[in-house]
C-alpha cells in the first residue's frame, strides 16, 4: 500500500511543494529536473536503444541557438522556436544517425563518432560571428513575458521544465510498451537476430535518434530561456553531454523513471559538494566520477534495477 | 604560399610525434584489453604535474623528469586497472567505457581540485629555443619532444617483439584464447599493459611541458586526438598509431596554417569521422569488425 | 513459367580467395521439406545467411515467390515470408519467452495486442507455455532451440529455415523437435533444414540436397541419396562421427 502511495504523494509534492520553496531549494529542484529531462531524452537513445551517444550536446545546442537566434534575430516567441529547434537538430540526428547506422558503427565507435559531431559543431560556433562565437549569445529578460517564454520569477520555469520531464517520462513510457519499445530492446539485445525477426534495425534505430535529438533540443531552448545565456561550449560541451547521460546510467538505462530517479541522486551530490568546497571547482565532477565507477561496478542495471531486483528476483523486461 | 606549407608540415611532423606516442598508449590498451580508455587524456594531463612540480620545487629538467613520470605512472596505471577495471572484464561493453569515462571525470577533476584551473608554464632555459632549417623555424623543444615520442615508441616497439612480456602482451591481443591456453596469466599482462599504454601517455605530458601550458583541461583536447590518432591508424596497431600520429598532426597543423580561428579541428574531426565510418579498422589495421 | 516458392540458381559466394559456395542450385516448392546436409564447413549455414540477406552473394539468382532476394536486407526478406533460425541460438535474453517471439509476430501484426495473442499462440504451439514469463537468458538449451523456432515461426513465414535445431539435444528432446516440425509443416509452411541427426532428416525430408566443399554432389529422394556412393564417401572422407549418427 505504501509502495503505491509514495510515487502519488511525490507527485503531489512536486506540484505542491514549490511555491513554499526557498529560492535556492527551487533552483537545486530546477536543477534536478532540468538533468532528469535530459537523460530521459538520453535515455531513448542510450538505454533503450543501446546506441550511447557521447555527443548529445550537439542537438542541445542546436535547439538552444536556434531558438535564440530566432529570437533576437526575428522575434520569433521561443516556444515557436523550441519546435523549429527540436526539427533542426532531429534533422541533424537523422543525418549523423544514418551515417553511423548505415555503416554499422556500434558501441564505443558509435559513442565516438557521436563526440566527433558535437566536438565539430563546438568548434563551429566558437568560429562563426554571426552566432556570437565564444562569447556566446545574451537573450534578454526585461521581466514576465510568458508568450516570449520569458518569466521574471522562477517558479514558472519550475513548472515548465516539470511539465517537460514529465512529459519525457510519459513519452518514454508509450514508446517501451509500443512496437518500437519491442524492435529497440530486440534490436538492443542482438541486432542480427532482430533483422532476421522482420525488425528493420536501421529505420528503428533511426526513429530513436530522431526522438531523442529532438527532446533533448527542447531542453537547450528552455535552458537559454532559464540562464538567459548561451555560448559554445556551455551548450556543445562535454558538460551537457555527460551530464545527461550519467543521471540516465546511474538511475537505470533502459527504464522510465531511471533517468528522473538517477538525477534526484546525483544533482543534490553535485550541489553540496560545491556548497561545501567553495572555490574548489571540480570536487563535484569528482565525485560524479567515483558515482560513475561504484554505479558500474555494483549496480549495473542502476538503481532501479537494483530496486527491481531486491523486489523480483524473476526478472523480465519491466 | 610553399614556405607556409613547408613550416606546417614542420610544426605537423613535430606534434604529430608526440600524438603517435599518445596514441601508441591508447593502441596497446585497446589491443590487449579491447577497451577504449577514456581515462587516456586525463593520464597526460596528470603526467604534465610531476614534471610541473620537480622543476619549480627542485629545479629539475623536464626531459629528466620522465625518469620518475614513466615509472609512477606505470604503476598508477597497473593501480587503476587492477582496481578498476579487472574486476569488471565481464561487463558489458558499454558498461566498461563507462568505467573509463568515470576514472577521467574523477582524475581530471582530482587536478582541478587539487591544482586549480590556472595555466601553469614551465619555462626552461631552451624553452625558446630555435633554429632554422632552409626558412622554416624549428623549435628546440618541439624536436626534442618528437624525437623522444618516437624514440619511446620505437623502443616500446623493441620491447613488444623482443622481451617475454612483450611477446606475453602481442600474444594477448592477437590471440586470447592461444595465449590462455600457452601460460600467459592474462590478469598479469592486462595489468601491465594498462600500465605500460599509461606510461606512454604520462611521459608524452611531460615532454610537452616546455612548450605546452599545465592545466587540467588540456586533457581533454589530446583525449580527442588520442581517438583520431588511433581510429586512423588502426586499433590495435602499434606501428599504425604512430603513422597515425603523424597523420593527424599533420592535418591539424596544415588545417591550422590555411584555416582561421580554431577551424584546424574541423579539418581533424572531419578525418575522424570519414574514417570511422569508410575504415574503422583504420588506414593500417586489420578488419577486426565494430 | 516458374514455380513459386524458393529458388536459388547459380549461386556462388566467395570470401577474398575461399570460395564458400559455388554454383549452388536449390529449389524449395510450397509443402516440401527439403533437408540440406554434408559435412562440417560444407557451407550450409552461408548458403542460409546469403539466402536470408546477411551476406550478398557474390554471383547467382535468389527468388522467393518470383520476388529476387538478392540485395534485401534481412528484415525484407523476413517480411516477404521467408524466415530463418541461426545454429548457434540467439534469443532475446533480457526479454521473456514470449516478448521475444512478440518481436517476431510484429512482423506481421498491426499492432502490440494482436502481436501479444500471436505471440502467446505459437508460445503454446512449440510447447513453452510453461516457461511464458521466464526471462530467456534463464531457458535451458532444448527451451532456447525451441524458442528460436517460435520466434521464426510468429513471423508468419511460408518458407522456414532451420539451422541445426537438433544440434546439442538428447534423443528425447530430437524425438520432440521432430515432431513439432512435422507440426509446423502440417500449418502450411515449407522448409529448408540444415541437420546432422541423420535419422531425423532422413524421416522428415521429401528430399535431400547433399553439400560438400560448397558443391552440390547429389539430390534425391532421402533412401536414394543416402545410398549414394558420393555421399557416403564425402562424410567418412570429412569425419568418421557424422556418418555414424
């Protein structure tokens, strides 16, 4: 009975809770959230489609600079901007994605060449002036204009990015009980196997990438509209990239809530450890690597499939 | 127009020395444990600290300095693999790039604790030194650099040939099941051979430190090209990282002489990926399969 | 006018300088159990992964149902009705016994309801009904044979092939893979086996087609081409065992 209460009361509490938080706890919150979101959109990829993409910074950046220079260029309402971004950088999935498929790059090639595309379009904004180049770009919040997804407070970008991780998580939850839930683990087990099954693993794996690029594009808009600031390597960097996929390893690849689970863990780590060494930057990455490495070693399956596992010893794919 | 080209494939040839020897590391790690390490860039950028440390502290050279570097590095590396990674030889491929993922983020940040972020110089009395070779510039340090690369290489080459070990460890990574069945303890000689491609690396660090700033990010940029360098000259092949080393450095300094701002590492990453995807055993492996 | 149904002409595959398979004709008609044997290394099994898209054929005519196979990917090819076991099983291993064979029943189904009633249709025809639920990486072997033939079979294929499905079963467990062969066999679908246990292929067959060296030496009715001087001498010649099963 509790087990079942205790997701409902979370819930409540999320949507709750909030507007009685202090300003900090909204932003570790946001925080949680905001890493839970991208490593669902990881996740659809990665966990479930067994493709870990070292790169997925590249449609994060997409979608935040498109959106914004859409924005300070046309006026264009970033909520319009964040679809534009999402099509751009599922485009660019679909483009790399093929590539990689099609000429059969799986595992650590994969996790490389997907590093090599957010690398070169790093490298790319860092050049071009017309995108700000390093010193990035500054999208300008003169207050509350909620159709220019722009808020004066936080708490409405709290319930923006849980509207979105929610909604990932919801997503995520269609796509593992539908055909493609099927194809993706089948084709995640054993690709060959898959195809003489009648599973089309390019067109699969293809259709995952373009989903998960697409998400993870929302992201990099909702996160030039929340810091109001964007340049190359915040947003094509190794930090977006790892930071998305770690939530989504250490929660649990592969499972609804392991992504949203993992975040809950690892975002608070990070923020205390930086409250607690102040000026020592990189005690918290430290740690997310130690995370990583005991993670790996001990629960495998992260930590809903440790959770799972405690509870049925059985197995099976839920 | 050909003096520009001829002082880039200078400058190309110099950096792509020590790039083999990087490279060379990662090659025989992969070769022997089929892991790609991503902990590798990280082990440079460690091995440039030692160097860093026993010059302002004591005063010594650089060039000496890899006489402490090799061998501590060496044993971290056996350290880490033994610690790390053996105990998880049966997990899932992705899952153990995962751990080295996880031993970079921990070691890069571990300097950036430890050490801050600021650049650090080691500035030696040839630091600046140079001198010219029909108009194109060559820089002391930069030689230097090179030529202990590849020195080290080709010895640790000699050594794979020569030495039971070495033969121990090419027997490993050509034929694990042969070299199970002859004796070899495996856990041994996995151990050793991390230890040994980290050497490489560390050592590579600390011949760069002349000319090259001390900070922890600058593991990561040479983890990239540790990658390039080895998907182009084939994984696995030792000889191949080297030429692969070359490679690289050439079109990156090419790409740095005709391209502006930092564009020379579109022209590395496009090599990369045209590689990866047309000939992922690289321009010298053997096809061993994705 | 040709005969639908399987039909290889010609075939020849190569790997640098080993020539694998060479001139290699076989026809499979709608009803016929056509048993594919000879010794190890004969290139039975490449036969099956260039008929079934995982390897191009170097030369030579593939039709299935007057439709060229040749070029496909596997999955094409499984949707066209042809499927296919592998020798050394590959099931699923994280997903149950019958989510593995729903994988192969979306092959065909509209969508995941109808997928899960096929799925647990052909579940019980093999007779895993029992082990639905198990997680596949915790079968034994004679289950996971089993298994691999279900998951080919919710495909809905109207040709099947086999790869070794007796392979590593006592004769119990022959007994009962060949009878839920002659089963498949009375639903309508054609097959092409690959096999070893020559009494069992040898009991089920309309007709045998003998590889050796990846040439065809002999076809015929099973009491003829085990007869059959040719036949006799390439197994004792390749290994005293196969021929004494």
């Amino acid at each position: 009975m509790a087990a079942r209460l205790a997701p409902l009361l979370a819930a409540a509490a999320l949507v709750a809770l909030p507007p009685l938080m202090p300003k900090y706890a909204l932003e570790v919150l946001i925080s949680i959230l905001f890493f839970g979101y991208l490593g669902a959109c990881w996740n659809i990829l990665g966990g479930y489609g067994g493709q870990f993409s070292f790169g997925h910074a590249a449609f994060f950046g997409l979608g935040a600079y498109t959106s914004t220079l859409l924005f300070l260029h046309w006026g264009v309402s970033p909520w319009i901007g964040m679809l534009a971004g999402g099509l751009l950088a599922a485009g660019f999935g679909l483009f790399a994605g093929y590539l990689s498929f099609r000429y059969g790059l799986r595992g650590p090639y994969f996790s490389l060449v997907t590093l090599a595309f957010a690398e070169m379009l790093r490298v790319v904004a860092v050049n071009w002036k017309a995108v700000g180049s390093s010193l990035g770009l500054v999208v300008p919040n003169r207050g509350s204009a909620p159709a220019l997804f722009l808020f004066a407070e936080k708490l409405p970008y709290y319930y923006v990015i849980l509207t979105m991780a929610v909604g990932a998580l919801v997503i995520t939850r269609a796509m593992e009980r539908s055909r493609m839930g099927y194809a993706l683990a089948a084709i995640r087990e054993n690709e060959d196997a898959a195809e003489a099954a009648g599973v089309d693993a390019l067109s699969t794996k293809l259709s995952a990438m373009a989903l998960s690029s697409f998400l993870t594009a929302l992201g990099g808009t909702f996160y030039a509209q929340y810091f109001s600031y964007i340049d190359p390597s915040l947003t094509f960097g190794p930090a977006i990239s790892i930071g998305g996929l770690l939530p989504a390893i250490v929660g649990g690849a592969g499972t609804v809530t392991g992504p949203l689970l993992g975040s809950f863990v690892l975002t608070p780590i990070s923020e205390l450890t930086r409250a607690a060494l102040r000026g020592r930057a990189g005690a918290d990455i430290m740690l997310y690597g130690l995370v990583l490495i005991l993670v790996i070693s001990f629960l495998p399956n992260g930590l809903v499939g440790w959770i799972r596992a405690r509870r049925a010893p059985a197995g099976g794919r839920r | 127009m050909t003096w520009l080209f001829l002082q880039a494939v200078v400058s190309g040839l110099l950096l792509g020395g020590v790039y083999g020897l990087v490279a060379s590391g990662l090659s025989l790690i992969f070769g022997v444990l089929r892991i790609l390490n991503f902990a590798h860039g990280a082990a440079m950028m460690l091995g440039m600290y030692p160097s860093y440390w026993l010059f302002v502290l004591l005063g010594v050279d650089p060039y000496l300095s890899i006489l402490v570097t090799g061998p501590l590095f060496f044993g971290i590396g056996v350290l880490i693999q033994r610690i790390v990674i053996e105990p998880n030889r049966d997990a899932a491929e992705h899952n153990q790039l995962l751990l080295t993922l996880g031993v970079a983020l921990f070691f890069e940040n571990l300097a950036l604790v430890l050490w801050q972020g600021d650049f650090r110089t080691v500035r030696v009395w040839y630091s600046g030194a140079s001198f010219l070779v029909a108009d194109v510039l060559v820089e002391v340090p930069r030689l230097v650099a090179a030529g202990g690369a590849v020195l080290i290489a080709l010895g640790l080459w000699g050594f794979l040939r020569t030495t039971d070990v070495g033969k121990a460890i090419r027997a490993l990574s050509e034929e694990p099941e042969g070299a199970r069945l002859v004796g070899v303890n495996v856990a041994r000689i996995r151990g050793v051979a991390f230890g040994i491609g980290s050497a490489c690396v560390a050592v590579a660090g600390a011949l760069v430190t002349p000319f090259f700033y001390v900070a922890p990010d600058v593991g990561e940029s040479f983890n990239i090209m540790a990658f390039v360098v080895v998907v182009l000259g084939g994984m696995g092949n030792f000889l191949g990282a080297l030429m692969g080393g070359f490679i690289v450095g050439l079109a990156e300094s090419l790409g740095a002489a005709f391209l502006p701002g930092s564009l020379k590492q579109l022209v590395v990453f496009g090599l990369f990926v045209v590689v990866l995807l047309l000939r992922p055993e690289g321009l010298f492996g053997t096809r061993r399969g994705r | 006018m040709s005969a639908p149904g399987l039909e290889i002409r010609g075939l020849i595959k190569r790997f640098g300088g080993l020539v694998a398979v060479s001139r290699f004709d076989l026809t499979v008609a709608p009803g016929e159990i056509v048993g594919l044997i000879g010794p190890n290394g004969a290139g039975k099994t490449t036969v099956f992964h260039v008929v079934a898209g995982f390897y191009p054929p170097t030369e030579g005519a593939i039709a299935f149902e007057g439709t060229s196979l040749v070029g496909l990917k596997p999955h094409a090819i499984c949707r066209l009705g042809l499927a296919r076991t592998f020798q050394l099983v590959q099931p699923f291993a994280g997903l149950t016994t019958l989510e593995n064979v729903m994988v192969g029943a979306f092959n065909r189904a509209p969508d995941v309801g109808a997928a899960r009633r096929r799925a647990a249709e052909i579940v019980e025809f093999v007779g895993l009904g029992p082990r639905r639920d198990v997680p596949a990486r915790h079968l034994t072997l004679p289950d996971r044979k089993r298994l691999e033939v279900a998951r080919g079979l919710a495909t809905e294929p109207r040709l099947l092939l086999l790869d070794e499905v007796m392979s590593g079963l006592n004769p119990t467990e022959i007994e009962a893979i060949i009878g839920l062969i002659r089963r498949i066999h009375a639903r309508g679908v054609s097959l092409l086996v690959i096999e070893h246990v020559m009494r069992a292929i040898l009991a089920l067959s309309h007709r045998l087609v003998v590889l050796h060296h990846g040439e065809k030496i002999a076809e015929g009715p099973p009491a003829t081409v085990a007869r059959d001087p040719l036949v006799i001498e390439a197994y004792l010649g390749e290994s005293g065992e196969a021929a004494a099963r």
